[in-house]
C-alpha cells in the first residue's frame, strides 16, 4: 500500500525482464492457444454477431432471400410508428422501474430482519435460527426461470389454480374463477410477482452478506446513540451498502429489459391486449416467425440503447446523491 | 474475501450474548421471525402445491386444487420421461452444460490469466470488449448468430449449441478470474520459471492450482447459468431431438393445454427442479460463500 506508484508499473518493469528471454517455441505456442483460442470463439460468436447486428437493422433483410437493400434508419423509423413495438417498449420500462424496486426493498427489508431483528438489549445482533430463511428464499434462484413462469401459470390458472382457491376459501368469492393471466388489468402485475419471487431471494442473500461486512462498531455506535432498530437500518445499513444496492439496481434491470422468460411461460402470445408483451418477445415473432430480420435488429439496436440508458441513469441518480463522497467518508 | 459473511455465526456485533432480554428486543424478534416465515411460505407452498399434484390425475388436477392426490401415481412421472421426453431433453442438457461448463472454464482460465499477468499490446481493448461483451443484450446479436452457426452448419446441432454457450459464458468467466490471477503473488511466477518450468508447465502445475477457489466459485454461477438458458437453445437449436430442458420444458407446457396431460406436466417440472434442488441443499453454504464472493466485489 506504501508503493502506490503508477497503475502498470510493476508488471511492466518484470515483463521487460521477461522480454529479454528469447521467444521459445514454448512461449509462443502457449501465448497463441492462450489467447489465440478464447479470443477466437469470442470474436466469431460474440463480437461479430453484435457488429452485425449494427449493419442489419439498416437494411431490409429477410434472411433468406439474395436481396438485401441499404435503407438507412428506415427501419428504426417504422419502429417509432409500430404500435405494438411501443407498447412492449413502455412495458418494458415499467417492468424496469417496478421490478428492481420492489424486488430491492423486500431483499433489504428480510437481509435487515435477518441481520438485526435479534432480540435483546445489548449488542444488535443478528436473528437466530435464521439459515433456515436463507435456504428457503435462495430456492427460487436455482430453478430455471421458465420452470418458475410454467409453475406460476398453473398457480394462476382460473378454476385449477391453487390462488384462486386459497382466495375463495377465504372468502373473497369474486376470485372464484378469476383469469390473473388473462386479464389486462393483473396481467402485468401478476408477471411482475412472478419475476420478483424469483428474484428477492438472491439479493437478499447478496444484502445480508454485505451488511454483515459492515464494521460492527458502527452499529455499536449507533446504538450508543440512541438509534432504534429501524432507523439504524435507513441511516447506517443503506447507506453503507448503497454500492451493492446500485449493482443490484443495474442487475435487477436488466434481468426486467429482457424479461423473455417469464413472459414466455406466463403469456407467450404477449397477454391480453399485449398488456405484458415486451420487446424481446416481439423482435423474436418477427425475426423468427416473420423472417423480417432487418426489421428485428433495429429491435435489438433499441433494446440494446434502452439497457446502456438504464444503466447510465442508474449510475448518475447514484453519484448525484452522494454516493462517491460518502464512499470515501466510509473507507477512510 | 472468502471467508465472509456467510461463514460466520448469525451475530453482527461481538459473539457476547447479551444477558438480558428486553421485551421490546423480543417483540422485534418475534415480528421479524413471523415476516420471514410468511415470505419462506410464499416461496414453499408453490413447491408443495406442485409435487401434490404431480401424483395426480388429469381429472384431478382440474377438480378442487386444494385437495390431494386421491393416490400416488407415478406413472405421472413415467410418463414425462419417456412419452413427453423429458428423459432425453435431461440427457442433451447434461451432455451440453457438461461440455461447455468444462471448455469454459479452460479456455476461460487461459484467457484470463494471459490477459492478468501478461503486458502486451491490446491487452486493455481484449479486456473491455469482454466486458462490453458481457453488458450488451443476447437479443441483440441473435439474429446474426443464427445466420453464423448456420454458415458453420452448426445450426440445430448440439456441438453448435455447445459453442455458444462457451462464447456467451467467456466474458463473465474472464472477467471474474481476471481478479482472482491479479491477485496472485509474482514471486511464484518468477520461481517456476527460475525452476526451469516452461510458460505451459507453469500455468498448469502452479497458477491454475492456486486459482481453485474462484474457479469453483465461477463453476456453480456458470453451471447454474447454462443449465437456465432458454433463448439461445430456443433460437438456435429448433431440432426437437436435440432440446434441452428448458426448451422441452416449454414446449411440452404449451402442448399440454391441448393434449392435457397435466398430471405428466407437474410430474416434469419437479423432474427438472428435483436434482438442482438437492445440489443446492448439499452445497448451499458453499453456493452463498460464492454469491458473496462474486457480489460483493
């Protein structure tokens, strides 16, 4: 920590040493295979299907025909147009503002309960017997997701569905026979529940491991101080962790800009009246059911600027209130 | 970094019990332990619902949700393996997550350690198109890698769908060890090669073993995350001898609202959940150490 010179400078004085040695055949070969074939997979299946994509969304291509005109932003205009494409987009934003939030708030709230809702006086401690929390809330992260959309299908079917049951069993009757799914009014909220579910469960393991990293003298602190429990954890955790939160954020985002999964096992045709159609859906139908690849890309081009937006905003909301100064204030 | 959180005892503040309760200490524990037995319900009851009425009939299934199973048929459960096929969607996905979990890991390993320890002129570019790589949407490039694998006549077959997963896998791979073989002492390096090991021998006999803890802790986020995918197996591999799960698992989901076999349908789902389900029991200490290890950075 002493020797904070430049960022490099270590490595390179050590690898002018090693250049004096003379290139063996072993070194070649090894750097070659090394490099040589990871990078070769990554460029053919990955960066040149991205580049691709970029030129493909400014022509007509349908793929399997010869022809292939140049038509600028034809496509991205059309797109601006296309009802349907604006409506998966607008869902899509609601699924990126509702889903991380709520999924964000009910993580720190069980990781708070879990890490300082032990009972006593003395220290803030942690509650007992709590592994069993966590390996029951982690469940969801290790079933696929579209296992997880296909069960809450069922759980949501009118009629065969365990909901509506549980519901008339408890006397609301209106739910008797009541579509979730199908209903443009529930659709997207049930669909935001289920992706949630899957969801709180891992950050929540992700929170209480951040927040048990967190120096316990500054709870002892806070305690000293007078600080109850719940403003303990609005004023010292979140603030502490607000790091794991914006990764968590820009994660939780993502995972709702795609969102394909869900929606696919829940309402693959896009929902009652496309109320949870979202982007990814739509540039699949037209790509692999209309073969209007060109047209799909400009899609993918979109999804792909809404994703870099989103995350660019998340970082700025973090750093305009405060994140870096406190940062430092805490890592001294 | 790896000895965190989750190894430690439920306690935030000193191991000391404190010797007195207080009420109000106690009701905020009580409150505490009912809202994370109603959230641990939320999340069971789904479960159980569907393994009682995977021993169901069609009928039954569609009678009152809320009742058992009048027996215990697992021929539900024979009949999703063979008719519907999830015994051979199970057998593709282990012969495909298998393959690409291990090539990988090597290929990611090699790439990692070369791009951490070596300097050499775009160095830093590789790195950053990984990581670019690794922020850009799947959707985005699935157009064109559909026409790449078919240009390679890998379309449709599993050695193409292998591929992929290994290309789509990398960045994150890479950029996790990346740290892991930063933060390896240079000294060993510069003994190996004093030693007379060759670059080879010294990457696999004395890096690689030191890396074990981060290659296992990418191994379970990268199994975990193979054996979920569903977009690119439903792009690229529409061969319906050659689905994995995931894919199956859909496409039997939709049969089954004309067919109706639900019974077979709820018997494939605990099939597909069952064997993740009991790994993460036996390895869930280890699973969070690594989900800690790998969020908290």
């Amino acid at each position: 920590m002493t020797q904070d010179v430049v960022p490099g400078g270590g490595p390179k004085r050590s690898v002018a040493r090693r250049r004096r040695r003379p290139l063996t055949f072993d070194r070649a070969s090894f750097m070659v295979v090394f490099l040589g074939l990871p990078l070769a997979v990554f460029v053919i299946f990955v960066v040149s299907p991205f580049v691709q994509a970029l030129y493909y969304s400014l022509t007509d291509w349908s793929g399997f025909s010869s022809g292939m005109n140049f038509v600028g932003f034809d496509n991205y205009v059309k797109l601006f147009h296309d009802d349907i494409f604006m409506r998966s987009v607008r869902n899509n934003v609601e699924l990126a503002i509702v889903v991380p939030l709520v999924t964000i708030v009910l993580a720190l709230t069980l990781a708070t309960l879990v890490t300082i809702g032990g009972s006593g006086t003395g220290t803030v401690r942690g509650l007992r017997n709590s592994g069993f929390y966590r390996i029951v809330s982690f469940f969801p992260y290790v079933i696929p997701a579209i296992v997880i959309g296909l069960i809450w299908a069922q759980v949501f079917t009118p009629g065969s569905g365990v909901l509506d049951a549980v519901l008339s069993k408890i006397g609301l009757h209106q739910f008797e026979n009541y579509a979730w799914l199908g209903d443009a009014r529930t659709a997207m909220p049930a669909s935001m529940f289920v992706m949630i579910w899957g969801f709180v469960g891992f950050y929540m393991v992700l929170f209480i491991a951040a927040i048990r990293g967190i120096d316990p003298e500054v709870f002892e602190a806070a305690r000293i101080d007078g600080a109850g429990r719940f403003r303990t954890a609005v004023s010292i955790t979140v603030p502490l962790i607000r790091d794991n939160v914006q990764t968590a954020y820009i994660y939780l985002g993502i995972a709702a800009l795609d969102a394909f999964v869900y929606m696919q096992a829940l309402n693959p045709g896009g929902g009652p009246q496309n109320s949870t159609l979202v982007m990814p859906q739509q540039l699949f139908t037209t790509a692999f059911t209309k073969g209007q690849f060109g047209y799909s890309t400009a899609m993918g081009v979109v999804l792909a600027a809404v994703t870099l937006l989103f995350a660019l905003v998340v970082f700025l909301v973090n750093a305009l209130t405060g994140g870096r100064e406190r940062k430092v204030k805490v890592r001294r | 970094m790896t000895t965190t959180a989750a190894d430690r005892p439920d306690v935030v503040a000193g191991s000391r019990a404190p010797d007195k309760r207080a009420p109000e200490g106690r009701g905020v524990a009580t409150t505490a332990h009912i809202a994370l037995i109603l959230w641990s319900l939320l999340v069971i009851l789904p479960l159980v619902w569907t393994v009682l009425s995977s021993f169901k009939s069609t009928q039954e299934v569609l009678g009152n949700p809320l009742s058992l199973p009048g027996q215990l048929r697992f021929s539900n459960y024979a009949t999703a393996w063979t008719t519907a096929g999830i015994g051979r969607y199970f057998a593709n996905t282990v012969i495909v997550v298998g393959t690409a979990l291990v090539l990988v890991m090597i290929l990611g390993a090699m790439c990692a350690y070369v791009l951490a320890r070596f300097s050499f002129r775009g160095n830093r570019l590789i790195y950053y198109s990984m990581l670019a790589g690794l922020t850009f949407p799947v959707f985005l490039a699935i157009v064109p890698l559909f026409f790449v694998l078919k240009n390679l006549s890998l379309l449709n077959t599993l050695p193409g769908l292998i591929i992929t997963y290994v290309a789509f896998a990398l960045p994150f791979t890479v950029f996790f060890l990346h740290s892991f073989f930063k933060q390896l002492p240079g000294e060993v390096y510069e003994a190996a090669q004093i030693d007379g090991a060759g670059e080879w021998r010294t990457f696999f006999s004395v890096m690689l073993p030191m890396a074990r803890p981060g290659m296992a802790s990418v191994a379970i986020f990268n199994f975990l995350g193979l054996w979920n995918q569903f977009l690119l197996p439903v792009a690229l591999n529409t061969d319906s001898n050659n689905y994995v799960l995931s894919q199956g698992m859909a496409s039997f989901a939709s049969q089954a609202g004309y067919a109706v076999d639900f019974g077979a349908l709820f018997a494939a789902v605990v099939i597909t959940v069952a064997p993740v389900l009991v790994v993460y029991i036996i390895f869930q200490r280890q699973l969070q150490v690594s989900v800690t290890a790998g969020g908290v950075k």
